[in-house]
C-alpha cells in the first residue's frame, strides 16, 4: 500500500503570474494583464470597475512577472533537479490567438509552447496543461462581453482543438479552466467579467458559467476525438466548509455554500445540472440560456478526472449577523478558533485536506489530482540569497502527511500532488511578489526591482527527497 507507482509529483504556476514578456512575439492583452498590484485590485479583480487597459497610475506586475518567457529552460531544469514527474502550468490564450477570434493561430506562440513542452520531457517531466487559468483575451471582452456571449464557445473550441492537435503526443493531461468556481468569487480575474451598472450580476455570471461548462465538454470531446490517450479534468477551488457550530441552522448553511462551489463540478463530471441549483436559479428568477443539444454536450463528455486546489477549509455561519470573517481570502469564511493562519489570514488546516478528498472522492468516485496546495510567505534571504524556509516545509510535510492518510486508510484514488507556485511569482489574490510559494526564491520585489537570480530554498532539496522516496520520508533534516 502507499501512493501509487507512478504518482505524479511536481508543481504547479500560471502563465499571467510568471511568464511576463506580455508584448512578445505577437501576443494580445487579456483581462489578467490589467489587474494592478494595490487596494484597486479588489474592486477590478470583481468587475466592479472597468479597466481593460493599463494606466501610468498602477503597477501592472504580470507585464513582467519573474521573466519565465525568457528563462523558462533554466527553471524546468531547477524542476528536474528535484525530480519533479509533472509540471502544471498554463497556456496564455492570448500567446495563441492574440484577440481571441481569429481563425488562425499565432504560430510564435504555439512554437514557445512546443518549445517549452520538449524542454519538460527533455528532463523527464510530463506537462499537465490548464488551458485557461482566468485568462481571457481583452478583444474577445471588449467586442463580445467574453464569456457571457454564446459566440465565445466557439472562440475556445478553435483554441483547443488547435492546442491538442499541434501537441499530440507531448500532452496527456489537460485541465479546462482553472478553479471555474472563482466566477463566483472574483468574476473579472476569473472570467473576465464587467458589469453594466445595475444589471443582475448573479444572471451574467450564470450563463457565463454556463457557456464555460458546455465550452469545457466541448473541449473533453474533441480532446478524446484527437487522441483517445489524452485525459481531461476539471479544476475545483476546493475546501470544504465546516458548520460554525452543531446548530442545524449552520449545518444547512454550509451544506448550501459547498453546494455553490460543488455546482460547476456537478456538471462537469456528473454530465448535468444539479436538482438544487436548478431549483435556486428558478427560485430567482435566473435563466440559463439552454440550446437544443446542450444537454447531450454535458451528459456525453464528463470529464475523466477531479483536479482541485486546497490551501483551507472554510466556516459557514446561518446567522444572518455573523460577521467575523477570516481576512485576505478571494472566497469568505468564518474565522475558525482552532486553527493558526498564514500572515495573509488563510487558515492552515492539513487534516482539513483529508476530509476535502473524501467529501470529492465520495461525490464523485473518479480519480483525484491535487493540483495546487502551499504556503504564502514572507521570505527573508541571507547574503547569498539562501532561505531557511522551515515553515514552508512544516506546511507542505503536514499536508503531505493528511494526503497520505486518505489513500491509505481512506482508499481515495489520487493521481498527484502538485505544490503551488513551486518557483515564486506573482500572487492572483494581492498582485505581490512577497508572498511567495516557491522551492526556488527569485529576487524580485513588489515593484519589479531585483535581479531576478533563481536560488534554491532549503525546502527545495526537502522536496527533492520526499519525491526519490515516494511521499515515505517527510523529515526536515
Ligand atoms: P494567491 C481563491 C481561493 C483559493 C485559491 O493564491 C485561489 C483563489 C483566487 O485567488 O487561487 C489559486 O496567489 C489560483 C492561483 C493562485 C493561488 O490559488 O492569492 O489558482 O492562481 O495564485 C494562490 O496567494
């Protein structure tokens, strides 16, 4: 017993937070390039503000992020110095199809991708491909309102047809959009969403929703069209939530916020809307703008796994008074009295992670691909540029540990764990290059000043380990 043979271990980053290099070789703005570092970023990052451009006001870190474009060959041979079996990371649509409706690609960008795929097996590594991570092309905004227009279904379909057929045989995994539930949470860095001033906000993200979810089967058809050894999952912000207390009034209230996340993957890996949220949306008044065929699109093509991001599990109150909110995170929470949290205010809970996987393993019975978990934190360099990050291990060694447990007494299947942000970037929720992920310290500060030089932490050699031995020996030293 323990993990699986061929476990995939590595991690896992996103084109808009490290690649930078936004003007290069062709390739178009999208909505994450014009998310500015600062106290704008909340109200932007939600659509609440119209910003499709840039301005001399802000700083826009994802212009340049950590320079990955140009360096990328250096840091997947850091990956392959620790072993890693996979690496996530995302294509920038934009690279691909600069506005978005083209009918021809961009071929700069498809070679960077080639380029960077062969780089991967050069060093025995397996890419694991989202295809959007909350990007979405400013053209396809601006002309069509992005995804609360049908037409823009069509747009992803050009996109991934052309992404699968060109990397035949370098790809296996694909993820379809990273944590679709964050349109609830974030719909403008999530999907690019901009509001009209007192439209229902709840009707657009819904049948925005519901053209990524036919756009996602869509995709999983033609993936397995292609090549029938490609496997497609879904991407779930995961973390479960736990009732504030046993008061069936809280119970309720967290099963309903489970539900809300829950939703998308509902769809995606059952094949069709759930009875509760068809119920909510009647209940009102939201209508989900179903075409003949559409039900047949989502029933045929579920996806072949559940990939999930897990940093925390959540509290849900049903008192309507309940204020105590725990800070910092995109998605809210009830502050929960028996955990610490990290500087940013997310709460660290390893044993939480077991549960998340049973709850998912449990509602669904398909393979379980953990694909983002890791610690935010302040790093403090010494004169060569080397980090004691003992925290960051702690963190990962527990999680490691819950994870462990779950396959082993509990029986879940899971394919691999990839840690978030395994070299530092720039983060999606504050647009800081402080709060940092990585096994690898890049010297970059919030602002864009630093050398960038790539120095490995000390948990980098610790990974390196816990990776030769198959998860066995998580010690620190
Ligand atoms: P940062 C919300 C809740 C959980 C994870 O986040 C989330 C979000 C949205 O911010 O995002 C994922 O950088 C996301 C990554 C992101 C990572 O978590 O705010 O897929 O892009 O960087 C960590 O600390």
């Amino acid at each position: 017993m323990g993990l699986r043979k061929d476990f995939l271990w590595g991690g896992a980053t996103a084109a808009n937070q490290l690649e930078g290099g936004y003007a290069e070789d062709g390739r178009g703005l999208a909505n994450v390039d014009v998310i500015p570092i600062g106290e704008d970023r909340g109200p932007i990052r939600n659509g609440d503000r119209k910003h499709l451009d840039f301005d001399d006001e802000h700083f826009y870190p994802a212009k340049e992020g950590i320079d990955h474009y140009h360096r990328y060959k250096e840091d997947i041979a850091l990956f392959g110095e620790m072993g890693f079996k996979t690496y996530r990371l995302s294509i920038a649509w934009s690279r691909i199809f600069p506005k978005g409706d083209e009918e021809e690609p961009n071929e700069a960008g498809l070679k960077f991708y080639e380029d960077l795929f062969q780089e991967c097996h050069k060093h025995g590594i397996e890419p694991l491909v989202t295809i959007t991570h909350f990007d979405c092309p400013i053209h396809l905004i601006k002309e069509y309102g992005g995804w609360r227009n049908r037409k823009t279904i069509d747009f992803y379909e050009n996109l991934t047809r052309t992404l699968f057929t060109r990397y035949k045989g370098l790809v296996k995994y694909w993820l379809t959009f990273n944590e679709i539930n964050v349109i609830l949470h974030a719909p403008f860095m999530g999907a690019g969403l901009v509001f009209e001033e007192g439209e229902n906000k709840k009707q657009v993200i819904y049948q925005a929703a519901h053209h990524e979810l036919l756009a996602s089967a869509l995709a999983t058809k033609i993936a397995h069209e292609v090549d029938p050894d490609i496997q497609v999952g879904c991407m779930l912000a995961a973390g479960k939530y736990y009732p504030e207390t046993p008061n069936p009034r809280d119970v309720l209230a967290a099963q309903q916020a489970d539900r809300r996340n829950y939703f998308f993957i509902d769809v995606q890996s059952r094949g069709e809307y759930p009875a509760y949220a068809l119920k909510e949306l009647e209940r009102e008044g939201i209508e989900i703008p179903f075409e003949e065929g559409d039900k047949e699109l989502l029933k045929e093509h579920t996806v072949d796994f559940i990939s999930f991001s897990y940093y925390s599990n959540r509290v849900a109150s049903g008192d309507p008074e309940s204020k105590d909110q725990a800070e910092g995170n995109v998605i809210r929470s009830v502050k929960n009295p028996y955990l610490k949290a990290s500087e940013w205010g997310w709460q660290i809970d390893p044993l939480g992670l077991r549960i998340t996987m049973n709850d998912i393993y449990d509602r669904y019975q398909k393979p379980l691909f953990i694909v983002e978990n890791g610690l935010g934190a302040v790093d403090h360099p010494d004169e060569n540029g080397y980090v004691e990050d003992d925290y960051r291990i702690d963190y990962l060694a527990s999680h490691i540990e819950a994870m462990k447990d779950a396959v082993e007494l509990d029986g879940v299947d899971l394919m691999g764990y990839t840690t978030w942000g395994c070299i530092d970037l720039v983060s999606a929720g504050t647009g800081e290059m402080k709060k940092r992920y990585g096994f690898i310290y890049v010297d970059r500060d919030n602002y864009g000043n630093g050398t960038l030089d790539r120095t490995p932490k000390k948990s980098f050699d610790w990974y390196k380990k816990v990776i030769e031995t198959n998860g066995k020996d998580l010690s620190k030293d």
